[in-house]
C-alpha cells in the first residue's frame, strides 16, 4: 500500500516532525511504501492511504486555516481513506482532534482511524 504522510501545522514543530517521521519508518517496517512530506501537494493522489499530523495553533482547540488551505489544493482527494493524527497539546485535545476530522471531511477525505 502506498502511505503518505504528512506533517501540516501553523508552526513549525519539531515534536509533530520527529512523530510523523517515526509513522513513516512504521509503516516502512511494515511493509508499505511511505513518504513523508512537511506540505501538501496535487500528488496525494496517487497514494492509497493518506495520514495526517497536525496540533493545534494555539492553547484552544482551534486547527487554524493552513490545514484547509493546504487540503483544498492537495488535487483530488474525495474519497480518499485517511488517518488523523493530532500531537497533543493545548487545553482541549479532543475537541482539537474532532475540528481537524471535519476539515479532513469537508475536503473530501474518508477518515477512517483517529
């Protein structure tokens, strides 16, 4: 299966970085093909299984608008399966987690693990 990960936050985090990069080599053990990548582009596509990093921008549960921006102009990614993966931080995790799966959603992707 062909995995991309991505790693898309409104700042740069060294934390979110080094934990999608540890997904990426996982998946790699396993058995996949995986890449990892800090931006999203039209080449999400091509890939099966599109896994998200993110945290929060701020102390709230607040995703921020770079994620949208980045999945609107990531091509055709309606029907996509995909994974969410939030780095905790902040005061409402949860909260955060579930506005990151609706901006996945509202993109077009099929969130199928949290």
């Amino acid at each position: 299966m062909r995995i991309a990960v991505v790693a898309a936050s409104e700042k740069r985090s060294e934390r979110l970085t080094r934990c999608a990069q540890a997904l990426s080599r996982q998946f790699s053990v396993e058995g996949h093909v995986s890449d990892f990548y800090t931006t999203i582009d039209s080449r999400f596509s091509t890939y099966d299984f599109l896994v998200v990093c993110s945290e929060p921008s701020g102390a709230g549960s607040a995703m921020g608008r770079k994620l949208g921006e980045q999945l609107s102009q990531g091509g055709n990614l309606v029907g996509k399966r995909s994974m969410a993966i939030l780095v905790k931080s902040g005061l409402r995790p949860r909260k955060a987690l579930e506005n990151m799966m609706k901006s996945l959603e509202k993109e077009g992707l099929v969130v199928t693990m949290a």
